[in-house]
C-alpha cells in the first residue's frame, strides 16, 4: 500500500517524485508517512523548499529544532 494522493490538494513536484521514488521503493506505508513528516519538519525548519537547501545546511537539522527548543526552554522556562 502506498501513500494516498489527495485530489483536493495540489502536491509540489519534490512530494510527488519522493512519492514515487517510496512507492517504486515497496516502502512501507508507515515508513513513508514518517519520511514526508520529517521532510516537512526539514522544510518548516529551513523556511523554503527542502530542495533548495545545500549539504551545509543539511547538516545540522537532526539535531536543532531539538536545540533550539532547548534554548527556548531556557530563557522563557517550560510552558
């Protein structure tokens, strides 16, 4: 089983290859899903296209958003 494709929403073509490339791929729904969320995590971190981003600034998104709430944490304490 593979990623359903939503009529009602227009997927951008970097969605619709790594779709493709999963499903060409036989990977695993679950996995998929969890592949399209950390790709969208990427691009909300990033703030643009995942497909824009150099190894550069690949690089260190496994571990900021958890660093950068840590900091946040820090100066406003826990919510």
């Amino acid at each position: 089983m593979e990623l359903s494709m939503s009529d009602t929403k227009p997927v951008s073509p970097l969605r619709q290859r790594m779709i493709e490339d999963m499903a060409a791929r036989k990977l695993n729904p679950h996995t998929q899903r969890s592949h399209i969320s950390s790709c969208k995590r990427f691009a909300a971190w990033l703030k643009r296209s995942p497909d824009t981003a150099t190894p550069d600034e690949v690089r260190p998104f496994p571990t900021a958003p958890r660093r950068e709430r840590s900091e946040r944490l820090k100066q406003n304490g826990p919510s």
